[in-house]
C-alpha cells in the first residue's frame, strides 16, 4: 500500500502458512552451525560482509521503502546509514571480545573447602525471532539491531517482516542472506510474514528467545503465546514509551523560541513516528511558557501535511482526535486545521494542551504521528509538579530535562524520580535520536520495554546469550578462549579483569 | 513438623494475610531509601556485618533448621557457612565495581552525524520477592543467594519464608534486619509465609522482579501470576534438574569402584534432596559398567535411611517408587529393600536401572530425594548413546561427563551437544556442590531456569540490575562514578575497557 495515496500496489505478498513457518525455522536451526563453526574474528568479517552489502543496494532500498512508508528520502538514507554503521558497529563489538564475559577461577582452598577450576564464557541461544517494526524500515526491521545483535551474538534469526514494508522487507532479507551465503557454509537467517505466521514463529519450540519492538498490544499478545509454550522463552519487548520533556521556569524563561522550534521539529520527525517521540511538554504557566508554546505552534503549523505508515497508525490518529475533543481537560493549540487532509494516509500535526493540576493518568498515552501534549505547571512548583506529572505516567525510555544556565545542582531529588521511571536521560535536548554506542540504554520500565536490557547499543547482544561454565575441564576440553595461555581478550581471571585492546 | 518423626511442633507460625503482605511491601518499597543513599562501600560493610552477624548466631540457626529440616548438623553447618562467604563475597564484588558496567561514550562525528555524550551505569530495580528453597535453609533461604545478591545491586527485599522452615526462617530473617538497622537508617527488608501470600507478594505493583528456587510447579504459578500483571515483571526461576553424569567406557573401565561409590555418595548428599542431584547415571553395559554399578548399590546399601524435608517430598517420593515398580523398561537395583521406614519421613536410597535403547523420556525426571536411574549404553555407541539421551532429557543445571585417562580429544561435538543442554559441564566429578565465585554458572535451559542469567556468583546480581544512561549531562547532575575525573572503578571509555583494582 502506498500511503500517500491509501492505494495498494500490484504486488501481491503471500503471508507464510503455519507450516512455511515450521520448514523456514527447521532450516535456519539446521543451519546455524555455519554461524558457530567460525571463528569470532571471521563471524565479525561476515557482519562488515552484510554491512558493505547493504551500502551497495542503498538506492534500490530506499526507492523500496519510500513507495511503501511515505517516509522521505533524507529520513530513509540517514537510516540505512544506520543500518549499515550497526553492522560494522558489533562486528567491531565482537572483535573486542568483552561480550564473552570470560572470567577463570583457578582451583583454590576458601573456608567451605576446596574450590574447583571454574572457566565461564557466554554463547549464544540459538534460533532467535526478531520481529520488524513499521516505523524504521531499515534500523528495527530484516537489517535493524535485533537481526545484528543476534547474529553478532552468533545466533541463527527468523525475521517476522513487517506488513507495512513487506517489498523493502524482501530485498533487505535478499541481501542478508546472499551476504551470508559468501561467508558462511550454511545460511541461518529465514523469513517469515503475517500475523498468523508471527504467532506460530513463537510458539516453534526451536525458538530460543524474541526480539520485538512495536505495539503494546502486539507486544502482549506474544507475551501471552509464549506464556503457552511448554517452555516459556524470553521475550524482549520495547513496546509503549511517551518520552517527557521537562523544561524548568529558568530554561523556558532564557531560551523559549528555540525550545518551542526544536520540541516541534522533535515530535514530528518521521511524522510523528518514532519510539522516542516527546509525547509531553512540561512548560511553566506564565508568559515564558506561553512563548515557548506559542513558538512550537507557529513552527507545526509552517510545516506541510505528514504522511503516516498505514492505514492502522491513521485510524487511531483519527479515533484519538475524535476522543481528545471531547475531552474538557484537553484544549487544542493553533488555528484548528483538521488533522485529516482526505489524501492517503497524511495527517496535520497536532497538540493538546492541559495543566498539571487537572489532567488525569488517561491522558498521557502514547500516540503515534504527529501529536504531543503540553502539560503546564505552576512555576513556583516545578519539582513537585515534574513528580506528579512523572508518578502519573508509565515508564518511559528516555526522559528530557531542560535547565537555564548555572541551575545544575538543584535537582539532586527530581534526577531520583527521573532514573527510576526511564532508560535515558537527556540533558537539554530532545529524546529523537539513538545513537549506537557502547554506553547506549534504549530501554526503561514497563512499558518501555519489559526487560532489563537494552536493545540498542553494545549491550543489546547480552539478550541473546546465556552464560556456561566449564568445572575442573582439562585443558584440551575447553574453548581456546578460556585456556590459560590465551591472553587475546579481556578476561576475569581469580577476580581481576585483565586486559584486551583498551586495557 | 519435625521430619524424624512428621509430628508437628507447638509453635504455630501465622500465615501473612493479603492486606499484611500490602504493608510489608509498603513498608519495604519506603526503606528503599536508606540502602540507595549510602556509598557502594558503605554497602559493601552493611553486607559484610551481616555476615558477621550470622556467624554470631551460627549454633542456633543451626539448632533451628536441625529440627525443621532433618539434616545433618555438618551439611547446615556447611550451608551456613557457606552462607556466611556470600555476603562477604558479594561485599568484595560491590568494591570491585565492575557490576557497575560503567561506560563513558564522549561526544564525537561518526557517519551518522554528531554522537552526544552518553554515560551508562546499571541502577536497582526496586523491591525483590525472594522466594525461600525448602532444601537450602541457609544458602538459598532467607539468608541466601537471591537476598545477598538482590541487596548487594542495592534493591529491598522481602522473602517469601518455605513452610517447610519457618522458625530457622523468623531466626534468620531477625539476624538479617537487626544487622541492616544497624548499619542503615531504615530496614529495607521484609518476610512473608504462606503460599497465598507468595501468589499476593508477586502481584503487588511495588515489586520489580521475582528470584525463585523451587519446583516447577511452583515456578509455573507465579509466572502465570505474573503474566496477568498489568505489567509483568522479571521472573528468575530455578525450577528442575536432572544433572546427567556420563561415564566413557575407558573411564568405567578405569576406576568403576570409586566412580560407582562417588556416585552414590553423591546422590545422597542431603538425602538426595539437592537441584544438582545425579538423576542420571550413564555408563556402558557390560562388566565394567557393571562394575561401576554395583560399586553404587553397595555404598547405597550400607547407607542408614535418610530424613526426607516435608510431606511433599516424601509423598511424591512414595508415588515414584509405586510408579516405577509398574513399567518394565525399568529394573530396581539392589536388595529391593521398602523406600519407607515406617518413621516419620525416613527412606532408604533406590535406583532403577533402564537401557539407552528401551527408555523413554518420561522415564527421566526429576525427584527429590536419594533416587537416581542408571542408564546402560553400548560401550561401542558412547557418543551416539550419549546424543541421544541428552536429547531426550530435558535442560539441566550441569552435565557432567568422566573421561579415562588420555581421552582428551575425541569429544568435540559431543561437548557441542551437551554445551547446548547445561549451564555447567563438570570434568571428572560430580555436579552436587556450587560453588560461589566469578565465573560459576547456576542455571541453563529449561527447566532447569527460564532465564539467561545465573543464579549464583558474582554475575548472579546482573539479575536485580538494570541500565541508564545519562545523555549529554552537565558534569555536576552526573552520578560521581561516571564522571570524567573519577577513575576508582572499571569502566569503558569511548570502547577501552580501564582500569579498576585488577586491571
């Protein structure tokens, strides 16, 4: 389906059977020992293989994707961009070997007795099922982070593609697997579409864990079937977040235009679409507030009509609008343009406002498109309010603060509330944005996520490993990695890290 | 009820009502505080003064869980002091600092565009449901591994107290909170009985995540408890083990009489009542398998009978041996003498013995008490036999495999086979005994655990964790550990793995 125009293409996308399903996941199991017969450095060659891969289809991918998200071109190269540095970024991962958590007690006496020789490193799980979301084509779907970090971690991958991108989907797994086919004996990734299909993906019992990032709805429904299974695996969902933005009086009062401009251009990045999308605006009451807010409207209502995924994230755009009027606590901002232009699927932005003191936990959810909420406080109370407005809603994986110049020790107190209801914290500046780093947390309380890992970021492989220990092995038994004379990777030996490239 | 005889005692202990378990949650959930406050070092001696606390009180505890559990004054005096060395453990991991996971990305330009700054640390959860092990009174109880590590990452606590134990559990959890009150400002601890109360203390909103030692029953309720939760938390269970030994024909060949007797030694540790239990012992027909298996039924035969924890454990233990009497592919070894002793809960040791040909897999589970199965295989098929019975088992804690001498080599993709089945591969030995240090693994698939993590050892704390990260902060709203200047603990800066006391 084109969004800009609500027409379906002439392609038509068959949706995988439950036994498809079955066939793809006993391949891609039968298969994995490709992935771990390799080497660490060989298995980092084969990421920087796909990622080299990818850069040389850019064009022919991101003409795919356009037609089928309404997303534009610079939106979509600076995600692949992404997409391709994700690879090289874990391939890099894997060379500095710190993900293998190496760690070796020698046999020792302690006061319970005699202590055994005790070599662990992590290793992967097996089959892992990444489910691709709507919203980011490239960085979340067949080529996103979850199909990085459990290959990197050396796992096989089922990919559910999202039905949104089904064509973009396809060239993207075409791609991967004939990367993977140059560097490995075997191909360990499969693909599979449909929500039936996502279901049965599962439920397989070769499944070993799940990576999903998209509706809490979804979200659930998976929770739910592998609650079923007869052994339960873990699932890893980034599911609802609304990403507050808390400006204090002083930071509203020293800098209101550029505030009210940045949280506009913030909330409808990709239209609206994103994750880590401010859904909130906390601003003070008062002159300063009002021009903060007053700069945020005049930006959204410069911009032209957005275009939004699908026909689902359009119906719920206009069900929320239809809700929000009538809702006495809400006011809307702006000259009131409708928020359905009639062609397609694009939508004007929109923002409600409502005061700290009225609002009700309700009307803090997560909404997908171009819509946020500004919330109004009284000045004089900006902690206390922040942590009401922070204790009514869920959790969140990023929540932003905004300080004036020189206010940077008073909010010792709110910096508490603030870490235990989110992932990240931003500093001056807005949520939109996950950089792919070593230090990165794209993850926070329920519903952010239901796990306590991240997604994005050098940690993100950590969800697709599990740890084993080798007692009293003798040394021809045990991996090279975890013998004495071996000092190529950062290792924990009798208590102290030693070691690697940095160390 | 004493198990010697299975007369109950005169103390009556109270059920925690519904609206109890509220108030001690509530009450927990405000400590909070006082352990977040102090410095990770002041942490670290609260941990320790436990430690020296419980050994203070070690000859009641001791008295206590005598009475209750029927085990051996050496095995508790063991467990206690096993006890004893992990919070003095833990308190050397809290100021070793690598828990931590301290990472520093500072702002540069990648092909992405400009990278902010990001600083990650790991933070507490909140509150932990600890859930007491009938079998560990001491080690895996009130003052066990879950509530050493669960306070060691910083979070509150309140134990769910075994029935099987409650006065060792009242003894243990008084020494525990007079110990904190002594060293924090509030007591960030609490203790709930009865099975209602446990179903009611995982469904209470304030409590982040669960750690679980016990059956797998008991396991599959609470998380089904927890999946109607409107947001479902972290369940760490470890539910059921079956520890397959496997012996090469060279190695029954070699030393059958010590490994027969080693065996049996270890099947009965605390009467067979042990979550790394040998419940499988797998050696070839023929007169060295033999050998081997009568050396076991021996030192079986010569054993007194053993005091068995509750009535469950010993009505479940009736059951199996009247079962087990009725299915032809199993033969009971030995003089066939009763299982039950007519007193209290005492039984005497069985075993069954099956072929690797005829088994199925229901004949392989889990039972606690002194009852293992000997499986038979064709000295000329180790491997193949061995493949085949690990694949009809389900996951396990440990496997452990005994190799004769200069038979180092020939395993390779047997150690695949059993890697992907275990979380620990003993060499050589037993896999009764875990002991606490950096690099040990308690956990595996399942059933043996649901999750990914350990639940003994340092990386056992990994579980009550999460990540932050703080992006773009002005140095003085940074938590000191992740600032510039600050270089007293292991952290990775812009990818380098630095320093710490080890480093």
């Amino acid at each position: 389906v084109d969004p800009t125009t609500g027409r379906a293409g002439s392609t038509v996308f068959h949706e995988t059977s439950t036994a498809e399903v079955a066939h793809t996941v006993g391949s891609v199991s039968d298969s994995w020992h490709a992935l771990r017969e390799i080497s660490y450095l060989d298995r980092a060659r084969a990421l920087d293989a796909i990622a080299d891969a990818v850069e040389g289809e850019r064009d022919g991918l991101i003409g795919a994707a356009r037609a089928e998200t309404g997303f534009s071109e610079a939106k979509l190269s600076g995600e692949l961009t992404r997409a391709v540095m994700q690879f090289r970024f874990f391939a890099d991962v894997i060379r500095e070997g710190s993900f293998l958590e190496l760690a070796i007690d020698h046999a020792r006496e302690n006061a319970t007795g005699p202590m055994p020789d005790l070599r662990r490193r992590l290793v992967p799980l097996g089959v892992i099922a990444v489910f691709g979301a709507s919203n980011f084509p490239f960085a979340f779907s067949v080529l996103g982070g979850d199909t990085a970090s459990a290959l990197a971690a050396g796992n096989s991958v089922v990919v559910k593609a999202h039905s949104s991108h089904p064509e973009t989907s396809d060239r993207s797994f075409a791609i991967l697997k004939e990367s993977l086919a140059g560097s490995l004996d075997a191909v360990p990734v499969g693909q599979v579409l449909g929500l039936q299909a996502g279901l049965d993906l599962v439920a397989d019992p070769r499944i070993r864990a799940v990576g999903f990032t998209g509706s809490l709805e979804g979200g659930r429904a998976l929770m739910d079937a592998i609650g079923r299974r007869p052994d339960p695996i873990p699932f890893y969902g980034e599911l609802s977040s609304i990403n507050p933005v808390l400006v204090t009086p002083r930071a509203a009062a020293e800098m209101p235009l550029e505030l009210g401009k940045s949280f506009a251009e913030s909330m409808t990045l990709a239209a609206g679409q994103m994750c880590t999308k401010p859904g909130v605006l906390f601003v003070p009451e008062g002159a300063a507030g009002d021009t903060v807010v007053g700069a945020a409207v005049a930006h959204l209502e410069s911009l032209e009509s957005q275009v939004l995924l699908n026909s689902t994230v359009y119906e719920s755009f206009l069900e929320a609008e239809d809700r929000a009027r009538t809702v006495d606590r809400l006011a809307r901002l702006g000259r009131r343009s409708p928020v359905s232009t009639g062609a397609g699927f694009c939508v004007n932005a929109r923002v409600y406002e409502g005061s700290i003191q009225s609002l009700v936990g309700e009307d803090l959810v997560e909404l997908f498109g171009p819509s946020s909420m500004v919330v109004r406080y009284d000045p004089d109370h900006f902690v206390d309010d922040a942590s009401r407005l922070l204790a009514m809603m869920p959790g969140s994986l990023s929540i932003s603060l905004h300080l004036g110049s020189n206010e940077l020790d008073g909010f010792a107190e709110l910096r508490e509330v603030i870490e235990s209801r989110c992932g990240r914290i931003v500093y001056n500046g807005f949520p939109t944005g996950v950089a792919v780093a070593w230090s990165q947390t794209h993850g926070g309380p329920w519903p952010s996520t239901n796990s306590v890992h991240t997604s994005v970021g050098a940690a993100s492989m950590r969800r697709f490993l599990r740890p084993v220990t080798y007692q009293d092995a003798p040394a021809e038994c045990l991996p090279w990695e975890l013998r004495d004379e071996f000092e190529g990777l950062p290792r924990r030996v009798d208590g102290c890290l030693q070691g690697g490239i940095g160390g």
